[in-house]
C-alpha cells in the first residue's frame, strides 16, 4: 500500500533556502548583540529626518509655517476640541483662538505696536498667558518672558536687555510691579491683567478684552517671512552674571514643538503642565508640544505634589512633564493605595536622578522616562528615546552628520578649554568627562542673547579643532559611554543648578556685597544628599570691626533674590583663599561642604520654617542629612 507521503510528496525548498535562514538568524542574533539599539536608533533618526523634510519642503515651496500658524488652523479644523484646561475651566481652540484675537485688537486700537516690536510679558501660569502670548504674536511681536521669581534690580535687569514697547503683568504679580514701576524706563507703557488700577500711568487690560471685537487682526502682521526671525525671548542665567534674553526663532520653536511628538505622542493624549511657562520646557515643549500634536493640555498654576495624581486622574491625563525635582517631590510623598492607577504613559523632562527614575517607576508604574538634553539658548538635543537608565540620550554616526558636536577636554582650575602645542582643543576618549560643543553652521545657528553682543560672543569657540571653525559652548560637562548614551555630569563656570533653575554665583554674590557690613562674597553650589543639583552656599569675609547681621542677610537674599537663588548656607572666613589667576577659589570649599564637624569656621543654615538664618549645628546637620530638614 501507497504511503501518504507518496500520494502527496511535500516540496522540497530549494537548497538555498535553510543556508538563507541560518544567514538572517545570525545576522539577527549578530545584530542584538553588537547593536542592540539598531531598530530604535533608525525610527528616532527617520523621524527626526521626516521633521526636517516637512520643514524643508515648506520652505522650497516659499510657505513659512510657524507654530502659529498651525494653532490657528487648528482652530478652524477642531474648533470644539479642549485646547487648555485650567481649574477645571475648559478652554477650547476656538476660545483661545477667539480670545487672543481680542487681545491682539485691543493692542492694535490702543498702542502704535510695530511689527518686530518687543513686549515684555511678566504673568504665572493662567490662560491668559497662552493668550497674551498669541494675541502679541498675531501682531508680529517678539514676547519677552519674564521669570515671575526674579526680583527688583535683576528684574529691571531684564527688562531694560529686551528693550520692550510695553510691559503686560498679571494681576497676582502687582506687588512686584510695585517694587519696579519707580525705576522702570518712562517709555516703557505698562499694562495690568485688572479692569481698574490704582497705580499712575498704568494701563487695565481685562475691561478692553471685554468690548474689543474677536475677528483676525490683518494677516501681514503676523505672516512670518523667515524660519530665523526671532518670535521670543526666554531669559536664561547661562553659566555668569545677571539672566539673558536668548533669542528663540520660529525654527526653534518648532523644534522644541516637535519633542513630544518625537517621543510617541500623539492628538488623544493628554499633557500635563506644572512647569512654569516663563520656561521653554513649558511653554515650546509643552504648549507648542500640545499645537503639533492638536491634543489637549492640562495647565496647573502651581506644581503640587499633593494634588499632582489625583490631578492626573481626574483629567485622564497620559503625558506629564518634569524637572528631576518634580520627580523627587512626588516620590516623597506618603505612600497611598491605587498609586498605579492611572492613565499616565509618557513622562518628558530632564534632571532626574538614578535612584528617583528607578523608585519613580518600581512605584508609579509602567510609565515610560523620556529624558532629554537641550538648552534654551542652543543649538544641540539629544532625547533618550530607548528609557536607558540615567541617560540624557544616544548618539550615532548618521546623528551627528546631521547635528555635529564633540566632548572636549576641560581645565577646571584655569575654567577653559584645554588646547594641546599647537593650539587647538582636543576630544576625551569614551569614558571620560569633557565639555559638550556642538558646531555652529547654517543647519545648526546659534542666535545668541538680545542686546548683548558681548554674551553672545563669550558662548562662541573659535578655532577648536581647525582654522574658522565655530562652536557653541553649552557650557555642560557631559560623558559618551560605549553604548554611544550621554550622561550630564556638571556645569562649568560661575553657575550651579538648584530646584531646576540656574543660579548665577556673581548675581547672588552682588547682591550679598550690597550689604554694609560685607567686604566680599564667594557664592558656590554644595552637594546635598537626596537632593538634585547644588544648593547655594556663601563664603563672607566680614568688613573690618563688623560683625555679621544675620536679619540683615535674611532680609537682603529674600527682597532681592529669587527663592531658588538665596544661599541655604554661609561660611564666615577670615581671608578669601585665591586662584593663581586671581579668581575667588571655589574647589577646596565645595569638597567642604558645610559640615560643622569638620569645619572650624562659623556655618550658618537659612531656616525657612524661622525666615531666619540660624547657627548650623551638627545636630542641625544631621536632620539636613538625613532629610527631616525641609530645604
């Protein structure tokens, strides 16, 4: 009898087929092995690419397609769609687009605005900010963002480096309008978010919105004509003095739009803001964020680490985004039932620790940690699209083709760039620490510092590694591991980053010589456990025959400081320990830090629970320690 295999013979694949399928398994097996982030390196770089050819294509068919452009457009498409939501107040892109086009017909009626002109905006995070902001920027505007925590002498700094037409403050920020308007410029016009005012020469805006009409403004005043025209000014403290006005272009804010978009979201999601929108992380990632995608934001005035899921919760929201701090003041929050019930998906930030990123995910659940790299100012980014650990993002061959940039050795007692005998910078090896530069080109411009010509050079490397070559300077000590990942290691010069802000050293330093009985200020960061960054500390050479006035210092660091700059910590010295170059020495009392069992000098705490500075003891530096100490 016939066996069924006779009956119906199986065909016999062709003698190349298994060679062909051992051939693919190891070159899989090869690939998982030595490049294991292959596939995930080719998606983010195609749509890194697939951005830049939309870009491209509007510009060789002449069309400028700004950030703005595509919010009003959405507004005609998705007029019903929640745009904002604010303390529960759903605000529509219709609502916003309507509300900013009374805005911008007010300024138009009232003041003899150019387009190109500056205006100044000092406001928290309201919806009225998002509308002021587009409702200048119809106008063809450049809009200053303010830090609403700078204060008085650094706040009038500000405003004067923008040059701006008119200055727009909410009306929960009158007490610091209060503090400048005597010193403010003359020809400055101030307008208060208020229908009455009790100050002179100042201007209400909220009765005009009321009655003013809703229709566009004429498009040719907000009708853009270049990429590189700048549309904002986000103030940054940089790595010296007072803040700085980087100028951001409309190619840069569709940059900083494009993140979340980069990172996997998409229009169902939910965003999440808590950030301030003075900072470009909210207002360019966030909001601009939210426009590219034509998704919903959930803006909050104020982070709270008490409301933060519940928050998240009631508004169904799938992308937050931090700050390290964030991350670690949630954290710390009392362990409660259901923490992992929630919709969240996506987390997109910077600064976040080792430790908070693994106990953020062990508690929060599977959310997943899109860490980036980016400065306001510059021209380099590098996103963590792969959720390694610690990591600020990957690199590769065919990335820095498009976006070149080198680590550089670093000489951190003489604070410059280490150039080897024939005068030119050289590169660390995988490993090791060195500055992070990335080329300036006309792919990658670096638009510098409104007014200040002087900053703008000082963020500038010539001749690093040949004749006419031209780098920025991050000013950011970074380290490239094998893998190709980047990991931020410190900041260079006269700066350290504390509470996610940036402090300037001479900044809190002039403020503290103001003071009568102070001969001289060393102002440095310190590290303190379970803390990201660097909290302030002061080193004080006392006058002679003076003695320290601790209310004084208290009253002096909180009137003229913002409360992330005020040093947490002072050191009394005898004599100021120089540089060879003659620069205050910071290293050896940084190593110190402030432990009074180790340190004869007199260290004092600023105890906020006492507004007061207070004899740091070593029990007091115990309960700093070990955390029961609120800093």
């Amino acid at each position: 009898m016939r066996g069924w295999d006779d009956l119906y013979p199986l065909p016999v694949p062709p003698s190349w087929v298994p060679g062909a399928a051992v051939g693919i398994l190891s070159l899989h097996f090869i690939q998982k092995l030595l490049f294991p982030y292959f596939w995930a390196d080719l998606r983010y770089l195609l749509k890194v690419l697939t951005y830049g050819l939309r870009v491209e294509m509007y510009r060789l068919q002449g069309r400028v397609v700004t950030v703005l452009d595509k919010f009003v457009k959405l507004a005609e498409k998705q007029p019903h769609k929640p745009f904002l939501i604010y303390e529960g107040t759903i605000h529509t892109y219709r609502d916003v687009d309507r509300r900013s086009n009374r805005i911008a017909q007010v300024f138009l009626q009232h003041e003899a605005l150019k387009k190109g002109d500056t205006v100044a905006l000092l406001m928290g995070n309201e919806p009225d900010f998002i509308h002021v902001w587009f409702g200048l920027a119809k106008l063809g505007c450049v809009v200053a963002f303010l830090n609403f925590n700078v204060r008085f002498r650094s706040l009038l700094h500000c405003v004067s480096s923008c040059e701006p037409k008119i200055l727009v403050v909410g009306a929960d920020l009158l007490g610091t309008l209060e503090e400048i308007l005597p010193e403010l410029q003359k020809d400055v016009s101030v307008w208060i978010m208020a229908k009455d005012s009790t100050f002179p020469s100042v201007h209400t805006l909220l009765d005009k919105i009321e009655t003013a009409s809703e229709d566009p403004v004429p498009v040719n005043r907000c009708s853009a004509t270049n990429l590189k025209s700048a549309v904002l000014y986000i103030f940054t403290s940089g790595t010296t003095g007072l803040p700085k006005a980087a100028v951001i272009s409309n190619f840069q804010v569709l940059k900083g739009a494009a993140g979340l978009w980069a990172f996997g979201a998409t229009s169902e999601d939910i965003i999440y803001i808590t950030l301030p929108l003075y900072h470009s992380a909210a207002s360019l990632l966030g909001i601009g964020g939210c426009i590219e995608l034509g998704a919903t934001c959930v803006l909050k005035k104020k982070f709270s680490a008490s409301q933060f899921w519940s928050d998240c919760k009631r508004y169904n929201v799938t992308v937050i985004q931090y700050i390290g701090e964030l991350c670690r003041y949630l954290c710390n929050q009392p362990v409660k039932e259901g923490e992992k019930n929630h919709k969240v998906r996506l987390a997109v930030g910077n600064g976040v620790r080792n430790d908070v990123w693994r106990e953020f995910l062990d508690r929060f659940g599977a959310v997943k940690i899109c860490e980036f790299y980016g400065a306001t100012e510059g021209n380099i980014c590098f996103m963590n699209h792969t959720g390694k650990i610690g990591s600020v993002g990957r690199t590769n061959f065919f990335y820095k083709l498009f976006f070149p940039f080198d680590l550089i050795k670093y000489d951190f007692q003489k604070d410059e760039p280490i150039r080897n005998k024939h005068g030119w910078c050289e590169k660390v090896k995988k490993g090791e620490a060195g500055l992070l530069i990335s080329k300036v080109n006309a792919k990658n411009p670096f638009f510098g510092y409104a007014g200040n010509k002087r900053h703008t050079e000082k963020k500038l490397l010539c001749e690093v590694f040949k004749k006419g070559d031209l780098y920025f300077n991050t000013g950011d000590i970074m380290v490239q591991d094998h893998d190709n990942f980047l990991y931020f290691w410190d900041r260079i010069g006269d700066t350290f980053r504390w509470k996610g802000e940036n402090v300037a050293t001479t900044e809190v330093s002039d403020v503290i010589v103001m003071l009568d009985f102070i001969q001289e200020a060393n102002v440095y960061g310190v590290s303190v456990p379970g803390h990201e960054g660097k909290a302030g500390m002061a080193s004080l050479i006392l006058k002679h025959n003076a003695s320290l006035d601790l209310e004084q210092m208290y009253k002096q660091v909180v009137t003229y400081l913002p409360s992330y700059a005020c040093p947490l910590f002072l050191r009394v010295q005898e004599k100021m320990e120089m540089t060879g170059t003659f620069k205050q020495q910071k290293f050896q009392l940084v190593d110190e830090g402030f432990n009074p069992s180790t340190i004869t000098d007199p260290l004092y705490f600023l105890d906020n629970s006492k507004k007061a500075y207070v004899l740091l003891t070593k029990e007091l530096h115990e309960m700093i320690l070990s955390g029961k100490m609120k800093l």
